[in-house]
C-alpha cells in the first residue's frame, strides 16, 4: 500500500505540473548554477569564520546524479573543495561520514568535494555544524 501511495502522489504532482517543486531530486537536479554558484560563496565564507584552519574554496564540476546511476545526466555545479594541513583526505571524508548528521562528499585527485547540489537550502546549517564538529579540535591551535 505504501508503494502505491508514494506512486500515486508523485503521478498526482507531474499531473499538477508541480513535480520540480515537490520532488527533492528533481528540484535539485533542475538548480540553476547561479543559485549553486550563490550558496557556495555564502557557504565558504561561513566556513572560513570558524577558525580551525580548515581551506574551502569553491572549483567548478559535474554532479553526479543518483550516486552515479544516471551517467548521462552531469550537470555543472559549484563544488566546495575542503582540505586541512593536519587532515588528509580520506580522514576529512571519513570524518564527515561520521559526523552528525553523516554528509555525504566525494573525493576527486586527491580533494574532497561537497556538492551543494545534493544539499537543501534548509540543510545548510546542518552541514555547516557537521563541518565544524569535525574540524574543531584544531580551532584552539589555529585561532580565527
């Protein structure tokens, strides 16, 4: 029955012509770069006032949709790269994979990658405390 309910209210929303405002992954896949682009500077410079040494700074990219189930389907984005002196990459992905709540990032050559596309606009603090958590032991060695 749930299966049919979930089917019925996403038929329900496409008959609406609201479905990419209702339907997360659709409304994330259908941002606009310049809003991405928006959040992002807004984003790093929030993470720059935390004080625990931690760099982000923002690169251009692809999405990767579906965790890469849909490969034909990579659209640009505004990714936040963040690296640390005392932290390699795999332990700041690990890290945050851990934290509370988990944030999801990918690692490309070596940086590890947040895609704000993946985030909602209400979610920002979230990831913006996730990050902070994981990086505060360093935020006494390294006052802002």
């Amino acid at each position: 029955k749930l299966i049919y309910a979930a089917l019925g209210a996403t038929l329900e929303s496409f008959a609406r012509s609201t479905a990419e405002l209702d339907i997360p992954v659709l409304r994330m896949i259908n941002c606009h770069l310049e809003e991405i682009n928006a959040r992002a500077e807004s984003l790093v410079e929030r993470i720059a006032s935390l004080g625990s040494g931690i760099l982000a700074t923002i690169s251009e990219g692809k999405s990767v949709i579906g965790g890469g189930s849909a490969p034909d389907i990579q659209p640009q984005t505004a990714l936040i790269e963040l690296s640390h002196s005392a932290m390699s990459a795999g332990s700041i992905e690990s890290a945050l994979r851990k934290a509370s709540p988990p944030v999801i990032t990918r690692i490309e050559n070596d940086r590890v990658l947040v895609d704000l596309r993946t985030v909602a606009d209400e979610d920002e603090d979230l990831l913006l405390r996730a990050i902070a958590a994981v990086f505060s032991p360093f935020a006494e060695q390294n006052p802002a």
